[in-house]
C-alpha cells in the first residue's frame, strides 16, 4: 500500500536530525502565531489563493528565503566537514550524507533560490514597469508559482522521509541509474526539479507575453527599461531551454522506472547524450539568473549617479548577444569528454566572445557613474563588490574557456570558486541590491541602511575569504565532492580559512534577517512618505507605495525613455488624470489545489505508492478542466471609487 516507504526512511543521521528538528520547531511557531493573531482566513484569501503579481511575487520571495537557510546551512555542512575530515578524523558526517548534502546545495540554490528570485523579481517589477495592471495570465502566473512551491516542499520533504540524491546537483548517469543510486533520492530529485520546471516554463510563457503584448501606449521596445529588457532575454532563454530539462527528466526518470535505456551505455544507451542535454539547458540557465541581475544594476547605477543610463543601445545589443551565445557554449562545461580539437576549439572560442558584450554592460555602468554624484547607499555598495568579484570570476571563466587550462582543472575546487564568483559575487549580490532598493516600494517602509552596510562588509570580506582560497586548492589537486583528505596535502589551513569566512558570511546573514524584522517591527516609525526614497528613474516609482491594488489609476502613456526621469527634472509635464473602471481577477484557491496535487504526485513516485499517483494525478487533472470550463471572474473598481482610493489613499498593497 505504501510502496518502498517503511519506517527505516525515517532513521537518519544526527545532523539530519538536528535539522527536521528545527524545521518542525520553527513551522511550529509559525502556525501558533498565525493561530494566536486569528489570520488564517485573511492569509487564505488575501495572500494564497491570490493572483496578484504582487503577492505573488512576494510569496517567491518568502519561499526562496526558507530554501536559502536551507541551502546556506548545506552549504556550511561541507566547509565544516572540511575542515575537520582531515587524516585520522572523518569529520562529523558520514561519506554517504556528504554527498547528499553535496546535491542538495546545488539543487537547492539553483532551482529554489536562484529561480526563485528571478519570478519574485519578476512579478514584483515588470508589471509595473511597462504601465500594466497586472500580468497576460493572471491564474497561469499562480500556478506557475505553487508548482515552484510544491517542488521547493518535496526537497524539504527528503531531509525527514528518506535521503536526497547522492549522485550530484545535475544526476549525472551512471551515478543517477538504478544500478549505482538504487534507492529514493534521485527520485526525490527527478519530480522536485521537474514539478518546479514546468512552472518554471509556464512563466517564461507569461512573462514573454506580457512583455509583448501589455506595454502602456508609447513605449516601444527602444522606450523599455533595461530591465524590461534583462526580463525580456531571460524569458526567451527559459521557453527554450526549460523543454529541454523537462524532456531530459523524463527519460531519466523512464530509465529508472520502466528499464529503458537511453542513458544506459549496457543497454544501448549514451550516457554522454544526457551531459549533453542537460548542459544544453544547464548553460543557458546561468545566464537565465544573471540577465535579471544586469538589469537591476541598470536601474541602481543611473539612480544612485543621477546620471540616464551610458550606452542604452548597446547595453541593449549585448543582452541580445548574450541570449544568442548562450546557447552555443554548454560544451565548455565538459571539455575532457573526448571530442575533437576541432569541437573543443569552436567551444573554446565561442566562450570567449560571449566575454565580449559582458564586458560592454560593465564599462557602460562605469561610465554612467564617471562625472555623476554617485550616492554610497547600500544597493550602490552591493554594485561595486558585484564589480569586483564578477570580473574576477570573469576573467577565471575566460581561463576556464581555454581546452588546455581547462584539461588541468577541470572537477577542482578552482572550477568551484568561479561557479560561486558569478553565482554569489554576482547574481546574489544584485538580488540583495534589488531587495534594498525595492523593499521600501512594496512595503511601506524602509529597511536600516547602517544594518544594511553592515551586512554588506561580512558579505563582501566573508566571500573573498571563503572563495579566493578555492581558486588555490583548486591549481594544488583538491577535487569537488572532497569530504576527506590526507594532511600530506597540505591543503587543511587553507579550507580552516575557507569555513572561517563562511563563519563570517552567517554574520553578515544573521544581520539581514535582523534588520527585516526590526524593520517590520518599527515600521510605524519607518514609513517611506514620499513613495520614491531613493530618487527613482521608471514608471514603478510614479505611484504611491505601496502600490494600489490596481497598480495605476490612469494607464501612463510614455513618449521617451525614462518618463519619470523627464517630469522629474521639469522636461515633460505631468499626465492628467482621467479615472476610469478597472477590473480586476479575482482570487481562486485552484492554484492551491494544483500545488497540492502535485507535490503529492511527486512523493507518491518517489516513493512508489501507485495509487496516490493516480489519485493525485486525476485530482490534477480535474482541477485544471474545472477552472478551465469557469468563466474568468474580476472585481469591479468604479471610477469614483477609483478616485476615493487615490484621494484617501486607501485599499494598497499592504505585505503586513
């Protein structure tokens, strides 16, 4: 009835254990505030089953915030492991686990955290940005986003029922076949990834179309903001390249349950063809989390220099290259396969050009600060470390883009350091810098900018202490998925230095979180009055903050690139106001019901139990004809209620 579920899934190690601990002590706590405050009719119908991009949006914040802690506590895991599994001790997990935790960080941080952030940006900003009210598919967008959560809920599921996949972030065969990971941890890996790919899919789709089809009167495709533009890449690059994961999953996932063989080099298979495929979508998703990041930075470098943006036009030709390369590099990334020097040397060289119209956005943002007054605020601070640690990890990724070179470092810990530079020193730098410069919009409120700055410096410091010394481990032999080592090696002080600036990175974490929630205990005293605390250049900051529940009143009509810009600064006069009826989607608790169904579809194959599956499977099924056989239902906002709103300045998006 049960499958291969027993109660021998639910033996684990001590640190494992340590952490389903805290995980039901804090979703305890959770769940008895929420009970004490009496909200949980108010979050049923204002936040869960809301298709408010807004909302929305916030919610991918929220989930992506516990799937850090998770992937950040992973992460510390491995460097503390290191750090003492050195000779005689074997640290204080086993092999086993250390190669759980391996996949897990990975999984976690790229699927959960990184995507995560992108659809959050998203929801939060495009909307706003191009003059529209809400998104093309407003119950499309829910569903996208609890198909993200139910994934993120089977990956937390694993740490209390069973074990993860040990076979890596990406599963490669034969290390994810049947034969060498017999067990459910590839499978709770398969359906975590695939469930959140497909909503993942579903909002590029979204977005693509709202980006085309929603933009207010006037502003063409040379008239969007930059990062309109960023958004516009990534999606193109997720309706491309998601197919391809999903498609790959699948046949790994035929391969393990039904004996197929396409991976399978016994049975006829290519487990070379797999590498291929999933690099082939592996690659362009790099580029998926970073495009949204070069955007932010266009919009945080001209603000904070009060200067319009350098070079709007190639700045837009080089996303545009970037989107095309990207999608002819991905043999970079297993150059030791055996192919030709002739395929090896086209790769080779591909990635190097694609350094090229990276290069141009970071000279265009230096010179937009060159002759500015550039503000030392923390989204500015965030840009100048982005600059530093991008580079560097640049200019390691042009090494990288050398055959040879790569031929002597390839699965070291140097190829790890650059991964993280882009990763870390990259794109979550821009999304702390996005979350600064943006929070107060959709909040109210403004977070402390000294906590802020502090954060920043262990951030900035606890990195290049953690990662420069990777690059070193990596050219003296230390290889990935290294849980023990010989002290011959000498390569021990060097790992004690990289978990001591871990250590400090949990420092500069731990202030963040507290200056959310003393920012959200205080924000009587914190309110952002004016709406646009930072001097905004586009359209998201022409409304009050927090937005209306409409977002615009009037739909602006734009005739020039940065329209707020211009009014600001007395060079195009302010819109007049002509309310009118505005209608809005209602709520619908089917995006719930689908995430549900589906999250229990991926534990009922992971864990074989048949019935469950079919079950969930038609649950999924009949949830998706009903609403699809339903009218689409909206709220109606009268023009004088309209104006009443603006006046009182009443029904905004409020977060608390």
């Amino acid at each position: 009835m049960f499958g291969r579920l027993t109660l021998d899934a639910f033996h684990h190690e001590i640190s494992q254990n340590a952490a389903v601990f805290g995980m039901l002590v804090t979703s305890l706590v959770i769940l008895g505030v929420i009970t004490y405050l009496k909200r949980w009719k108010w979050i049923w119908k204002e936040w869960l089953t809301s298709v408010d991009p807004k909302r929305i949006g916030i919610m991918y914040i929220i989930v992506t915030l516990v799937m850090f802690c998770k992937g950040f506590a992973d992460a510390l895991m491995m460097r503390l492991q290191q750090a003492l599994a050195v000779g005689d001790s074997t640290g204080f997990i086993s092999a086993g686990h250390y190669q759980e935790v391996f996949s897990a960080h990975g999984t976690t941080m790229i699927f959960f955290v990184g995507m995560g952030i992108v659809f959050g940006l998203l929801n939060l900003i495009i909307p706003l940005q191009i003059g529209a009210r809400d998104v093309a598919y407003p119950f499309l967008n829910a569903v996208s986003f609890w198909l993200f959560a139910a994934g993120a809920a089977l990956t937390l599921i694993s740490l209390a029922i069973g074990k993860f996949s040990p076979a890596g972030w990406l599963a490669y065969p034969p290390l994810s076949g049947l034969e060498y990971s017999p067990g459910e941890g590839v499978d709770y890996w398969i359906w975590a990834v695939q469930i959140a790919g497909v909503g993942s899919t579903l909002s590029g789709i979204n977005f693509l179309v709202t980006i085309l089809k929603l933009r207010c009167p006037g502003m063409t495709f040379m008239r969007m903001p930059i990062f309109v533009w960023s958004a516009l890449c990534s999606m193109v690059l997720v309706i491309f390249a998601f197919p391809i994961l999903t498609a790959t999953l699948y046949m790994l996932a035929l391969d393990r349950y039904l004996g197929m063989h396409f991976f399978t080099a016994g049975g006829g298979g290519n487990l070379m063809m797999y590498v291929n495929l999933i690099w082939a979508w592996g690659h362009p998703e790099v580029y998926i989390l970073i495009l949204p990041i070069f955007g932010v930075f266009s919009e945080v470098v001209p603000t904070f220099s009060e200067k319009r943006l350098f070079g709007y036009v190639s700045m837009v030709i080089a996303l545009a290259m970037i989107t095309f390369l990207s999608f002819i590099v991905w043999l970079h990334h297993f150059f030791t396969m055996g192919a030709s020097a002739n395929v090896n040397a086209f790769f080779g060289i591909m990635t190097m050009l694609i350094a090229i119209p990276t290069g141009v956005k970071i000279f265009n943002w230096l010179f937009t600060k060159f002759r500015g007054r550039v503000h030392f605020s923390s989204p500015m601070l965030w840009f100048f470390a982005f600059v530093l640690n991008f580079s560097i990890g640049g200019m390691t990724g042009v090494l990288l883009s050398s055959p040879p070179v790569d031929f002597q470092v390839h699965n070291s810990l140097f190829l790890i350091a650059h991964f993280h530079g882009m990763v870390i020193g990259g794109f979550l730098f821009g999304f702390f810098a996005a979350f600064t410069y943006w929070f107060s919009k959709f909040t109210g409120f403004l977070l402390d900018d000294r906590l802020n700055i502090y954060a920043f410096w262990c951030w900035f410091s606890g990195f290049l202490i953690a990662f420069m010394p990777l690059y070193m481990l990596g050219f003296m032999g230390a290889t990935r998925r290294l849980d023990h080592y010989d002290a011959s090696t000498g390569w021990h002080p060097l790992f004690v230095v990289v978990f001591c600036g871990a250590l400090i990175i949990l420092i500069g974490a731990c202030i963040q979180i507290y200056g959310l929630v003393k920012s959200i205990i205080q924000r009587n005293r914190n309110r952002d009055t004016t709406g646009d605390p930072w001097n905004g250049r586009t359209l998201e900051w022409s409304i009050p903050s927090p937005p209306p529940i409409y977002n615009f009143a009037v739909i602006p009509t734009v005739d020039q690139l940065d329209p707020l810009w211009a009014i600001k600064r007395g060079q195009a006069p302010r819109p007049e106001k002509h309310y009118e009826d505005i209608y809005l989607p209602k709520n619908t608790p089917f995006g719930v019901y689908i995430g549900i169904f589906s999250l229990l579809f991926g534990f009922a194959m992971t864990w074989w139990i048949l019935w469950l599956a079919a079950v969930s499977f038609i649950g999924l099924i009949v949830c998706v004809i009903i609403r699809l056989s339903r009218p689409d239902e909206h709220e109606l906002i009268t023009a004088k209620e309209v104006r009443e709103i603006e006046a009182a300045g009443l029904r905004r998006f409020e977060l608390v």
